[in-house]
C-alpha cells in the first residue's frame, strides 16, 4: 500500500492531502485533507478534514514560514489517532510537490540531489513562486527519509505548444542563453480539466478539444486540441495574460518604467539567495484586485455594488473575452466546450453569466437556472442546447498529483 502526500505550497497557504493506493495503479482514495492558511497575516490558522472530522480555521501559534506550516501538518497527522495509516512519519511512501516553474521539464521527476539543484537554478525564473515550494522538498527531504519526494510541474502540460506559440520575438540567442520563452502554467489543473471533461463528454482525451479557463488567485486560460495544450495565457512566469488577485496581468512591458524609476532596483522583499526586482513586486503583488478594489476576494468584488469593483469586475471579463476569441480561432471553432474552473470559474456565476452573454455569437448559450445553482459534481453542465457546451469543472490540483504518482507508481 501506498500513503501519498500531495503538498501545494502557495503564497499564503500550504494545502496538504492525503490519499492511499492499494496497489501499483490503482487510484488514489483520500484519507485527510489539511491546510494552513494565513502565513502572510498571522495568526495562521489550522483546518483539518478526516471523514466526519473537522477543525476549522483553529488559530495556531508560533508559524512562521511554509515550512512551518508542513512541519505542522506533519505532527498533526502523526497525532491523530484516527488516522491509523499514519501512525508514524516512516509510513508515508511518496510526497507529491507542486512545483510551478518546471523549466524544460515535460514530466514530474523524482527529487534527487541533480534535480534539486536544477529547480534551484530555476528559481530565478519564478523567484515567488518556486521558492516555497522548494523550501518544503527541502524540509521533507530531511522530515520524510523514508518517502519518495516527486516534483509536478505546472509547466510540464504545455510542452505541447509549438514553436511559433512559445517563442517571443526577442534576439533568439539571448532568449536561448537567458531560457526566455513562453511556458504557460496551471498545467496540473488543466490535466486534471481535460481528462475529466474528456470522461463527461464520453471521448476519448486524444480527441477532446476545450477552451479552460483556471479563475483563481491566479488566473490563466488554456487552449487544449486534441487532449494537448496548444496556448496558455500565461508565458515565461506566471504574470502574463489575465489579471489576479495581486497580479497585474497583461500591460505594455515599457508601463513600469513610467510606473516607478526603481523598476530594475531590488525589492526591500529580497535576499542574499533571492532576487527579486522592485518591478517584480509591484506588478506580482500590489497589482490586480487588491490595487483596484482594495480586497483580493473575488467574492465581495462581485457582489459590491462599488465602482471599484464594478470596474475590477468588467476588467477580468474583457480581458477573459480577448482569450476566448483568440483561442476560439486558433482551434477552427472546433471547441468540445468551454470550461470554468478555479475558486472564481466555480462560485463565480454572474462573471460565468456576463462572459457567455457576450460568446453567443460563438455558439454558447447558457442556461440561467442551471448556472446559478451551486456546483456539487466534478463536471457540470451550466449550457443550454446549442452549438457548443458550457461546462464548470471543479479542478483539484492535489488529487492530480496523487493520481498520476498512483497510476505511475514504483516502489523500490
Ligand atoms: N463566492 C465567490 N464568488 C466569487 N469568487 C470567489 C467566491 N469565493 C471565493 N472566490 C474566489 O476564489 C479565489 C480562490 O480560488 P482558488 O482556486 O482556491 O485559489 P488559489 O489560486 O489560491 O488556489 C479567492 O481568492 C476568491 O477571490
Ligand atoms: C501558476 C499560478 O499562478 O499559481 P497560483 O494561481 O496558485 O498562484
Ligand atoms: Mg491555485
């Protein structure tokens, strides 16, 4: 038997959850689920799922990093005596990372001492997203001798995109010397999208053709032919494309330097191992719905009646239509559907309701009563009968990772 931990280690929270496998290929059954969440506004706070069980938002004292928070997660299973697969650290078999800058990785890989030192070469390229999660291979490494450490790549699902997609139009030699290319992200998420839609259409992966759109903290959009990513909005970090909770999105690359002359300074946030430039951090953090609206909860944005967030609101719509256009080209119109997903894409409908107002000209229609009931199955149908189909897909990046660690599994 197999315990796997899936860890997703983001800006202000680290998500664990627990699964077991019965047996090479066999898919994973969730065990537990926990989290800890405000690490950027202390104090954290602890919520724990256990069939019936659950704690939550339980303030706990004394974290103060990421990986303070997977140390605690740690105890917390160990300790729990309801949880009789766990009874000691030595019991879990594999620990599934999510890594989102994967470089020219195409596939999850094992975590030795080479790759280890390449994913820290790779840090530079995404200095606030990488470092978390690096931080906690490490302290698993060293907390988890027995388990297997594997790192999944939000990148690697894009290593389908050609060449014409993925290239920017900059001097090639110092793109290649500099590895300045476009890698897109959310890929875990979009793998876990495409096969189960590609389940719910009843069609095989290979001929499964969507426009997906991942609306969370992060948000981007994914063109997938034929069960393949072929464009994803997002491009060398995961600032490009559509704006985020703190992120910009898409703007005139030369907008920073008229924004602040201490665009290419070091941010007051950065370390001796860390380099991150001020530009960097104003267009990453203090951008998107917190700079517009002053809140990062898309929830309140979308119910206030305050220009700000009118304005917030009509933004993510514009710049989601650009994408689906775009994508809905590139495709030849061949779209199985179009899919909502993420915190945002799932609870979301009058945004899902404003967008696909404005795609009926494309052959989407949706239904309002099916749209604004509350998404309980994986996939569902928020469409009426039309040209294309309108889906919501409630993604789950940790059991992706479970998964494919379950079906790939190798136990020396
Ligand atoms: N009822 C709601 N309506 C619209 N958006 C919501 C609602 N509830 C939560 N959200 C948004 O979902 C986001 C979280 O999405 P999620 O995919 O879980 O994010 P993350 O990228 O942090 O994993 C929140 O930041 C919030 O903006
Ligand atoms: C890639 C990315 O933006 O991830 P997240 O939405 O978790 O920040
Ligand atoms: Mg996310």
């Amino acid at each position: 038997m197999a315990i796997i931990l899936s860890i997703n280690s983001g800006s202000s929270s680290v998500k664990v959850s627990i699964y077991k496998s019965a047996a090479q290929g066999h898919p994973p059954t969730q065990l537990a689920d926990a989290s800890i969440s405000g690490l950027t506004a202390p104090p954290a706070q602890l919520t724990y799922e256990r069939g019936s069980e659950e704690i939550k938002n339980q303030e706990v004292k004394g974290i103060r990093s990421n990986e303070d928070a997977c140390e605690y997660i740690l105890d917390h299973l160990v300790k729990d005596g309801g949880l009789s697969e766990i009874a000691s650290r030595d019991d879990i078999t594999h620990a599934c990372h999510r890594v989102v800058h994967g470089g020219d990785y195409p596939a999850a890989h094992v975590i030795d001492e080479d790759t280890y030192h390449h994913l820290q070469d790779l840090t530079d390229l995404a200095p606030l997203h990488n470092a978390s999660a690096l931080a906690i291979v490490e302290a698993c490494m060293k907390a988890l001798p027995k388990a297997k450490n594997i790192a999944y790549f939000d990148s690697s699902f894009h290593s389908t995109m050609p060449k014409e997609i993925e290239t920017y139009p900059i001097d090639p030699e110092i793109a290649k010397k500099n590895k300045l290319r476009k890698y897109g992200f959310h890929g875990i998420s979009y793998a876990f999208i495409t096969r189960s839609v590609a389940e719910f259409l009843k069609k095989p992966e290979s001929e499964t053709s969507i426009i997906a759109l991942h609306l969370g903290s992060g948000a981007s959009a994914c063109a997938v032919k034929n069960g393949q990513s072929l464009d994803n909005s997002m491009g060398l970090t995961p600032l490009a494309g559509l704006p985020g909770a703190t992120r910009s999105g898409d703007v005139d690359p030369s907008l920073i330097f008229h924004f602040t002359h201490d665009a290419g300074k070091p941010s007051p946030g950065s370390t001796k191992e860390l380099h991150i430039s001020t530009a960097e951090e104003i267009l990453n953090k203090k951008s998107g719905w917190k700079a517009l609206a002053g809140t990062t909860d898309f929830g309140t944005i979308s119910s206030s009646s305050d220009p700000r967030c009118k304005l917030a609101f009509d933004i993510l719509v514009d710049r989601i239509l650009g994408f689906i256009g775009s994508y809905y080209v590139k495709l030849e119109g061949k779209v199985d559907a179009l899919v909502f997903a993420g915190g945002i894409g799932e609870k979301a409908a009058l945004l899902r309701k404003r967008i696909l107002e404005k795609c009926r000209c494309l052959g989407f229609e949706v239904d309002d009563e099916k749209n604004d009931k509350a998404i309980e199955d994986v996939v569902q149908d928020i469409g009426k009968e039309a040209r294309h189909r309108t889906l919501v897909c409630q993604t789950d990046e940790q059991f992706e990772m479970a998964r494919q660690c379950a079906v790939g599994l190798q136990t020396k």
